[in-house]
C-alpha cells in the first residue's frame, strides 16, 4: 500500500503512519533518511545517499522506493542525476499523529516535539 491510497483507506492516519514507521524500520534506510534530513530541502543526488549508507547504487534503490512510497522523500531530476529530499510536510504530519493525542489531548505539555 503506497501513501497515495492511504488517503482513502479507513482510518487513514493510522495506517498512513504504520506504513510511513515501517518504512524507517530498517537501518539503511533510517540511515537514508537521516541524511535527507541534514542535507534539507535541497537534498542529495543518488550517489551522495549511498556513499552515505554505505551500499551499493542498486541496493540504495530499493531502499528509496520504499520511502518514496511511503511518501516520506521526493524526487526530482537535475539533468541526468536525481536528487532526493525529505517531504517535511509527510514528516509533520508523522509526528503530529504520535503526539496528537499526548497527555490526553494536551500537546502543548509535548513542548516543541512537532517544531524544528
């Protein structure tokens, strides 16, 4: 289930967010992702993500298909590379959902979590 049909399911968020965690639930692309996260908006070519992780172009890949289809990164061409960027507002919308319902209702005891 990628997060474009999520939108629909029942009970979307929590779903959404079961798919968005498992996604992240695995080291290299936790790793991945971390790195998109430093790098910001601008992102980071293919290349720099698996130098990164340390893998292989084409296990670096498949990693990024799963967070793509998640909806956690974009991706966009810049002549023959591609360069992939976190998606903050897929990142805001995860971490909303964990701590929406914080000390029963009362986010602002969370303090910043949700903020950068």
């Amino acid at each position: 289930m990628t997060a474009d049909t999520l939108a629909t399911a029942p009970d979307a968020p929590t779903r959404q967010a079961s798919v968005r965690l498992g996604a992240l639930a695995h080291e290299t692309r936790l790793t991945v992702f971390r790195a998109l996260m430093r790098a910001g908006p601008e992102g980071l070519a293919a290349g720099a993500l698996a130098e990164a992780a340390q893998v292989s172009a084409s296990n670096l890949s498949s990693h990024l298909g799963v967070l793509l289809g998640a909806g956690l990164v974009t991706v966009r061409r810049d002549g023959r590379q591609r360069i992939y960027a976190p998606d903050f507002d897929a990142i805001r919308e995860l971490l909303g959902f964990l701590v929406n319902e914080c000390c029963q209702g009362a986010p602002e005891v969370c303090g910043g979590l949700v903020k950068c």
